[in-house]
C-alpha cells in the first residue's frame, strides 16, 4: 500500500514538473525557460548579477546563435528569479566563428544569401540594456568593416581586452 502511494505522489510530481509551461519572460520569444520556484538554489535579489559573455562559436540554437540565445536564457531565469533590471549588468563580446553575426543585414545577405537571423534578438538584447561589442581582430581578419555592422554592435579594439577588463571589474565570466 505505501508503495502504491509513493508511485501515486511521484507520478503527480512528475505531472506537474512535465506540465509546467516554457516562457521567455524578459526576450520574447528567446532563451526560453521553466521556472520552478521551489528549487533548491535561486537568483538572489541582494545580489548585483554582473557578467560578461564569450560568444565565439558559430553554433544555432532555435535559428540564432547560441550564445545570444544563451543572455537571453540568462535575462529570463533572472526576470522570472525577481531580479530587477536595475541589478543586471551584461555584457558580452563576438569573436572567431561567430564574427559574421554582427553583418548588417544587406552584409549578411551578400555572404548567406539568406536576412541575418539574430537581429531581432540583438535588438530585444540592447533594448534590456546588453552591451554587445565585437573584437576588432576577428573582424579585421574577417574582412568586416565597421560600416558592414549592424547598429546594435560596438567595435572593440579586441576580444582579449574586454573579457580581462570585465573580469578585473568584478564580472563573472559566461563561455
């Protein structure tokens, strides 16, 4: 009998865990989360979440580029965690395969043959208060001008001098 009651309760848990609904509370529509409000370790709300992305890969997740996808996971579990915006600070810098990210979209239409998929997201990104650079050596050796960038990126002098200078700023490093 306490057997039976033990699966009961474990398939009612595994029922509403399963059941819960994903969200993208802060980026619509990107970085999708669960939120479960009785897990063990939260956001916490004294805290000042200070962090500075790597995103370097080419790589895709749900047709943008997995590491914008990742900040905005990040914006929505701190959103969802009652984290004031006011105590975000993220920002993030593109190198290596990832470079091409930051064409225009006419740029990245002449290289692709396809619009740039990650615009949307870069600018829901800036308009939560991302600061998006991308490493001036990866673009140099890319060919990209500062002129083939879309608005949302800034241009710095290289990758190697942001992540250091964010982490000697007390910035948690995000790869």
């Amino acid at each position: 009998m306490k057997n039976s009651i033990s699966l009961v309760l474990i398939l009612v848990l595994t029922f509403q865990i399963n059941a819960q609904e994903w969200q993208t509370p802060a980026i619509d529509g990107y970085g999708k989360i669960k939120y479960y409000e009785d897990a063990a370790e939260q956001p916490d709300t004294s805290l000042t979440y200070k962090m500075v992305f790597d995103i370097k890969d080419e790589k895709e997740k749900d047709g943008v580029n997995m590491g914008l996808w990742k900040i905005a996971r990040s914006l929505n579990l701190l959103k969802a965690g009652n984290i004031s915006a006011k105590k975000i600070d993220i920002v993030a810098v593109i190198r290596g395969e990832a470079t091409y990210l930051v064409l225009s979209n006419i740029k990245y239409q002449e290289k692709f043959k396809k619009p740039n998929p990650n615009l949307e997201l870069l600018r829901l990104l800036k308009e939560n208060g991302v600061t998006i650079f991308v490493c001036g050596q990866a673009t140099a050796a890319r060919g990209i001008e500062k002129e083939d960038m879309n608005e949302y990126i800034q241009l710095a002098l290289s990758a190697l001098t942001v992540l250091p200078n964010y982490q000697l700023r007390g910035y948690a490093l995000i790869p």
